[in-house]
C-alpha cells in the first residue's frame, strides 16, 4: 500500500485489522460485537524519538501486527479509510506471526 503521511518523532499510524478468529477457525467480523478492535497493522512509522541527544529508533517496524489499548491513539481518516495515530509506547506488544 502507497501511504503518502510520514508520522513524525516516535508517532506510528496503524490500520485496525477487523476480523477475529475463533478457535474452531471461524472468521467473525469485528462489527458484530460492536466494539472496535484493538489489533493492526503499522502502516507507517516515525524515525524515532530524541533522548539525551541520540536518536532511539522505534521498535515497531511497518508491517508489524500489534495490539493497542482501548482508548489508544487518535482517528483519523484518509483516503477514505479509517487509521490511528498514536506513540509507539501505547502499543502493548507486537504479534509474533
């Protein structure tokens, strides 16, 4: 996907993955709980954040698959498409695939 926004500092912008998996397999889409779902994908990623004068580049990386909180991050929309904004210290943790 060509992604023209470049996130700044230590900023990610993530696209929400809609679909959970039972564990029978079965695909159910994240509107039929009605809650949004707190797993994506980095779309784009900031160079870092500046501590003590160095750069510390983040961890996450473009095509991570991560997991979020609740109330993480801010929407935004482009392109017709819904995305979060949101520091990389409000990701949880990265989905080992």
């Amino acid at each position: 996907m060509n992604f023209n926004v470049r996130p700044l500092h230590d900023r990610v912008i993530i696209e929400r993955i809609e679909e959970r998996t039972t564990s029978s397999g079965i695909i159910i889409p994240e509107t039929a709980s009605g809650e949004k779902p707190q797993k994506g994908k980095v779309i784009a990623a900031g160079p870092g954040k500046y501590e003590n004068n160095q750069l510390k580049k983040l961890e996450v990386k473009v095509g991570d698959e991560v997991l979020f909180g609740k109330y993480s991050g801010t929407e935004i929309r482009f392109n017709n498409r819904e995305f979060l904004v949101m520091r990389e210290e409000d990701i949880i943790g990265i989905i080992n695939s």
